[in-house]
C-alpha cells in the first residue's frame, strides 16, 4: 500500500497494525518512496536472512559440505594460477 506522509500521520496507528498483520506500507513525500513500515523480523539483517534459508532449504541434492565448498574454491584458484 503506498500513502502520502500527511495522510499517513493522520492513520498511523491503523498503518502500524496493517503492517503487524505481514502487510508492507510504502509513505510517500511528493509522490516518492521515502519510507517503508514493515512486520518486525528477528533482530538484525543476519537474522531475516537465517529465518528466510530456515524456511527454504536446499534440496538434499544440492547440499555441500564446509569442506566440499572450500575444495571447490581450492580448485578453482589453482586453475586460474593463483
């Protein structure tokens, strides 16, 4: 939902409980993007990215351990000479 910073500060409460509810509230200023209210995730940016992996794994087929990644990064390095 877009809404213009006057209209928003007349509404905010309603705003706030809308973007509780998991909707995105975009405040515009003369018709721009200037700020975003947002459902509340885990602290932090490390954390909306765990919880985001924790919900969408990788297939089984696709996981690699530590140690196979860093082979692959070992071998790619070598074979550009580095």
């Amino acid at each position: 939902m877009y809404i213009d910073i006057l209209d928003a500060q007349k509404q905010l409460c309603r705003l706030v409980e809308s973007a509780r509810a998991g909707e995105e509230i975009v405040i515009t200023c003369d018709g721009m993007p200037a700020a975003r209210l947002v459902k509340p995730g885990r602290p932090g940016t490390a954390g909306s990215i765990i919880d985001w992996l924790v919900a969408h794994p990788l297939p089984e087929h696709l996981r690699r351990s530590q140690g196979e990644i860093a082979g692959t990064i070992t071998s790619e390095r070598e074979a550009w000479g580095r």
